[in-house]
C-alpha cells in the first residue's frame, strides 16, 4: 500500500499544491466511487456518505501541502475519509433494520407510525458501486459486492466505531495492521485486537451463505425468473403463491415504519389485510440494489390516474427461497423509470412521496418536504 507516487499521478498532485482544482479532480477521481462505497459501509446511508465524501475531499484539497507522498495516495484518502464518517459517526445514532430495531408485529394491530429521524439503514443503488476489479485486495475476505450486502452494513452498523472502521479497512479494503493503526492514531496490537472482536460479533449477526455465493449457485436464468414469479403474484394480488416462495422464518420490513412482520403465518394474515387485499394495482420494475436483486413498485393513483411510486424492495435469497424484503421508501436514490406504463407521474419531492405512502395505508400525511 506504501510507495513512491506514480508519474502520471506526481504532475497532477504538483499541479494542484499550486491550486489547480481541475488537476485534483482529476487526482482523486479514480478514487471516488470507492470512497463513496466505503463512506456507505461505514455510515449505513446514502446522503450521509455523500456528506462524509464531500467533507473528506474539501479535507484533502486543503491539506495536500501535508501529504509527503510517504503512503499512497489511496491510503491517505482512506485515511481522510474513515475520519470523515468516524466524525459523523458521533453526532447521530446508529442505523438499523427494523429486525434490529424491535420483535415482529402483530399483523392485526397495523402497522403503526412512521419513524422519520435518520435511523434505518439506506439501500445503496449498484450504479454507485464505481469499483474496479481489484478493488478489494487479494487476502480481503469479502468480495467487492459482498461488502455492500444488506445483511453485512446491519451487521456493521451494531459495531462500535473504531472496531467498525478496522474490519472495513482490514478486511474489505486489505491494508495492513500498520497502516490501520497509522490512520486511526492506535496501536497494532488494538488494531488486531478490535478486529478479532468485530470479525466475531459481524459472523454471529451475517447469514451463513453470502448473496453473492447464492445468486451464483442459482444462476442468472433461474433468479431473473424467481423475482419475475414474485412480483408477479404480488401483481396478481395472489397471497398464497408469494407466501409459498418464502422460507419458514421470512422476513418483510417497510423503513420508514419500525413495525415487520415474520413468518408464514404474520406474513400471510398482513398480505391479505393490506398490501394485496385488492384494494391496491401493483407494478413493479426489476433493478438491483446493495448487489442484490431489487425491484420498484408502483401502485395505481385512481385520483391521478397514474402509478405512482411506492417504494424499493431489497430481497435476500436462501437457495430458491426468499429469505427477506426490504421495502424501502427510498429518498436517497431515484426509481427507475418504466417504459411501458401508458402515464408516467412527474419527479415528486421526497415529501410528496412520502406523504402517499401514508394515505396508501390510511394513515395521517403529515410528512413535508
């Protein structure tokens, strides 16, 4: 990870000590769609990776007379960048999924208020992933897609932040013990100590099997139609055929609202009395997030005459059973747009989609931008 600068990087950061800002952008582009993808692990949200990234790089524009070529350049945008989300790290709470958050609800009971302060974890759109191959280095544990999985930034967020950041640094990005200490001002020896105890606490909350090893053994053919028959019978209103593509301890979540529900049977009863009691149309386009298969869901607005987005469900896969839904109300990244619909809504606020959300479920729009 140490070394001399390159060439082609030596004129660009000598350009931009002088105060070019075209030759740093150009110095730290190569670098920003992983930064953002680290920002992401570290902090469990979109808007505040960007936030985090932003800070970093003004950082780094303003201290390049400091940086004496002695590590990377990569390692001292890291470096940068940990301190950045380490820093917002302090001044708000953990995100969660709501399986974190509370026990499952009763499906009778309704699904409840809505949580709007900032704590769930945030779905990360794959356009952003912004990596080369290569990016993990070859003794990184996790691979470059599994190390945005759902399942892994929930585990992550549980993590104290310095324990958080050395399991990232260590184990997803591949620097040494020494580098990490060097960047979070420690130790080796707490460095290797705070990274026995994440790796313990991270394998005891993650899945045995990764998605990514999952989507690999059932095969492109065999997922595409696995989501297809989903979102088909939630198309169909057909409650027994989704609950019959489920695994026995399913899961469905709905950030903003703390309430989900478990299982076969509180799966089945809230289905039936809200989401496909066929009272709504759904559509759905199929996308990924988190590299995981996603699709957008759109219902009909009989007012508008349009379908209307919903929200962005995130699903997790056991075998060819569906582990897992996220559906996301999604104010961090846009939904894909959809051809075929004959109208389609025009870009809405955050708050405008929000507040539809609520009166789809009878509850208060009370929700502004």
């Amino acid at each position: 990870m140490t070394g001399v600068i390159p060439v082609s990087e030596q004129g660009l950061l000598e350009a931009a000590r002088q105060g070019d800002e075209d030759a740093f952008a150009q110095l730290v582009e190569p670098h920003r769609g992983a930064l953002n993808a680290h920002c992401y692990r570290m902090l469990g949200s979109v808007a505040d990776a960007e936030d985090a990234l932003q800070e970093a790089l003004l950082r780094a524009w303003r201290g390049l007379d400091k940086f004496e070529g002695r590590s990377s350049l990569r390692s001292w945008l890291y470096t940068i960048a940990t301190n950045s989300s380490l820093k917002a790290i302090e001044k708000r709470p953990k995100r969660v999924i709501p399986i974190d958050y509370g026990p499952p609800g009763d499906p009778h009971d309704g699904i409840g208020e809505p949580l709007v302060e900032s704590v769930w974890v945030e779905p990360y759109p794959d356009e952003r992933f912004g990596l080369e191959d290569g990016f993990a280095a070859p003794d990184a544990r996790y691979e470059q897609r599994e190390s945005v999985e759902l399942a892994f930034i929930a585990a992550l967020q549980n993590l104290p932040a310095t324990q958080r950041a050395v399991l990232i640094l260590r184990e997803v990005l591949g620097f040494s013990a020494a580098e990490v200490s060097e960047s979070l001002e420690t130790t080796v020896a707490s460095v290797n100590s705070a990274l026995q105890r994440a790796r313990k606490a991270v394998e005891e909350r993650r899945p045995e099997q990764s998605q990514q090893e999952t989507l690999r053994a059932l095969g492109d053919e065999k997922l595409r139609d696995l989501v297809a028959k989903y979102v088909d019978a939630w198309e169909r209103n057909d409650v027994d055929a989704v609950v019959a593509m489920l695994a026995e301890d399913a899961a469905i979540t709905m950030p903003p609202l703390s309430s989900w529900y478990s299982g076969h049977d509180g799966i089945r009863t809230w289905l039936t009395l809200s989401p496909l009691n066929g009272t709504f149309k759904w559509k759905h386009v199929l996308t990924h997030a988190n590299g995981q298969p996603a699709f957008a869901a759109y219902h009909w607005d009989e007012a508008q005459q349009v379908y209307t987005p919903f929200s962005l469900g995130v699903m997790s896969l056991r075998g060819d059973q569906v582990l897992e839904v996220d559906y996301f109300i999604v104010r961090t990244m846009d939904l894909p747009d959809e051809k075929d619909f004959e109208r389609w809504p025009d870009q809405e606020t955050d708050g405008g989609r929000l507040a539809r959300f609520f009166q789809a479920f009878g509850m208060p729009a009370t929700i502004t931008d």
